[in-house]
C-alpha cells in the first residue's frame, strides 16, 4: 500500500533538519510484540499491564512479576526488529542530527542499528537487583525472580516502573533534544504516559514541525502539522525511500 508522504516533509528533510523522534510500542506491534493497549494473550490476558508493571506489584508478588517479564522477554527474544525500526537507523546516518527518543524496552532499535537512542524506560533484557540496581547476569529463567549474588535481594528487569523516576540523564537529553530540533516525529505511541508523552509538545512549543504516524488518532493528532495514517513498518521505509532514495 502506496502511503501518501506530504511533499513538504519530503523536502523538509532533504534540507537535513536538526530532527528527533519519540518511539511507543506501536513500532514493535509489526514484530509481533503486544502494545500495552492490545489486550495481552493467553496467561496474561486477565492481567493488567498498568497494574503489573509497578513496584506495588513487584512487592506483593515478585515471582508473578518476573513470570510476566519472563513472557515479554521471551516473545522478544522470538520476534526482530521490522522494517520501521530499520529506516529509523537508516534516518540516523542520512541526517546530521536525529535523535532517537523511545518508550520502549525491548532493545530492537539497538538492534536495528540505532545508535542515538535515548531509552526513556529502561531495558527489559538487563536484570539488577531490586535494592541497590547493582546489575544481575542471566535472568535465571527459572519461575521464581533470581537472588542478587550480593544482597539476597530478588532481582527485577531494568525497566522503570509506573510511579519510578526515569534515568535523569536521558530524560534531560529528551527534553533538550526537543527544544531545540526542528522537526519531530511521534511514531506509535498513545502519547498516554507522562513525562514522555510531554516531548512532542515541548517540539511544538519550540517551533519545530511535529509529524504523527500512527493508524489511529492520539491526542497529539490536533496539534501535528503531519499526520500519517498507518503503520510505521511501512510509513517509515516510504518516507526515506520518497526523501532519500534509500530502501531500508
Ligand atoms: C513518573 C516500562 C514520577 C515498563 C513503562 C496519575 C496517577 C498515577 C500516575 C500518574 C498519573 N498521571 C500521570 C502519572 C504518571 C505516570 C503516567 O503517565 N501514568 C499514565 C498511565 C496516566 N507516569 C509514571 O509513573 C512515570 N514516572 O511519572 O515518575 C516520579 C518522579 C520522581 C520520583 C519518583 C516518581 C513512569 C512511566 C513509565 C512506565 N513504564 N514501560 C514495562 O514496559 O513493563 S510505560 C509503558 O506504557 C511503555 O513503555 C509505554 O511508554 C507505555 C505505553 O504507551 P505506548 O508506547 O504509547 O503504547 P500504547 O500501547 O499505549 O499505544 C500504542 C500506540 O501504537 C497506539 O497509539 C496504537 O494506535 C499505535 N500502533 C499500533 N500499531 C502500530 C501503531 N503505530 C504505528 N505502527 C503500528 N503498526
């Protein structure tokens, strides 16, 4: 299916703007990966992902917890990263300034080669212990969360939690790198979870041009100079395709 890439956006980036864009899970949703607004299958159908991915459920029930992360990670582990996260890695080598700012935790735009990547909420391939964050090797991928070696402490994936602080650092390149770029693209996210849904707001403010792909409306749709209705597995390759000539 041919998608309608605006002329003007073509142009926009063939002018190598200074760009950013914040990632959701909907860019993983063509590897196969749930969205955390997709209802979940199977075991985890009746679970909810709101309520699961806090530290309330983790003390409560830690074993639980790491049976759901354990889930997560080994639909990764099975899946790859698509073509939309290929032409984002593509993006960053085509223009001198494009920062990669993603909700996301399964580690595919690393994968797919992104290097200028901000990962907002952790990685859930990484294990710390619950306490100090010292990091853990191996996930133990028995049913019950693995013991810290040092502490005894149950360990935990290193993602952030509702109600946890994000890494200081990235969050602060996030909102830099949104002041001051000229372009911003939202790709797959509800834009429902603070402080990330903040950025493409923060673009808008600082007068950069804001583009949505997503085959749904959000709550950004009103304020975005472009919205592009689809999914970002083929929104993005047509959109360096149409600008740069590259398949990805
Ligand atoms: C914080 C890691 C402060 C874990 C995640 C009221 C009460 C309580 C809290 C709050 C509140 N109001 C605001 C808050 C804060 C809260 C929050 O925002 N809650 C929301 C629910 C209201 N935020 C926090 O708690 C954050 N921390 O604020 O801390 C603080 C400060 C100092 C000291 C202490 C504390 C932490 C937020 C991070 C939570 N962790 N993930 C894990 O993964 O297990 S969030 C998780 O959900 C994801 O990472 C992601 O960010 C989010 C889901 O959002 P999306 O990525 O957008 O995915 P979603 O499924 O929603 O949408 C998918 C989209 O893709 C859809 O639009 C769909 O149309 C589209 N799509 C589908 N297919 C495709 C597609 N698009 C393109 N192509 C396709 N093929």
């Amino acid at each position: 299916m041919k998608h309608d890439i605006p002329p003007e956006l073509v142009e926009l980036l063939r002018a190598n703007p200074q760009s950013a864009a914040l990632t959701g899970a909907g860019v993983s949703a063509e590897s196969g990966i749930p969205t955390f607004r997709d209802a979940q299958t199977g075991l985890w159908a009746r679970f909810d992902p709101l309520e699961l991915a806090t530290p309330q459920a983790y003390e409560r029930d830690p074993d639980l917890v790491w049976r759901w992360y354990r889930w997560r990670r080994e639909l990764i582990g099975q899946a790859e990263p698509n073509p939309g996260h290929r032409a984002l890695a593509s993006l960053e080598g085509l223009l001198d300034e494009f920062t990669l700012i993603t909700q996301n935790v399964d580690g595919f735009h690393r994968a797919a080669g992104s290097r200028r990547l901000l990962e907002l909420h952790g990685n859930i391939n990484r294990t710390v212990c619950s306490r100090d964050r010292t990091p853990m090797s191996g996930f133990g991928e028995a049913d019950s969360a693995p013991r810290c070696g040092q502490c005894g402490a149950p360990g935990r994936p290193d993602v952030v939690w509702f109600g946890e602080a994000l890494p200081m650092d990235a969050l602060q390149d996030a909102f830099e790198a949104a002041r001051s770029c000229e372009l911003f693209f939202s790709i797959g996210t509800s834009t429902a979870v603070e402080p990330a849904a903040s950025l493409p707001f923060v673009a808008l403010e600082a007068g950069a041009t804001l583009v949505e792909i997503n085959p749904e409306r959000t709550a950004l749709s009103d304020d975005a100079h472009h919205v592009i209705t689809g999914m970002a597995g083929a929104v993005l390759p047509a959109l360096v395709s149409e600008a740069f000539g590259q398949r990805v």
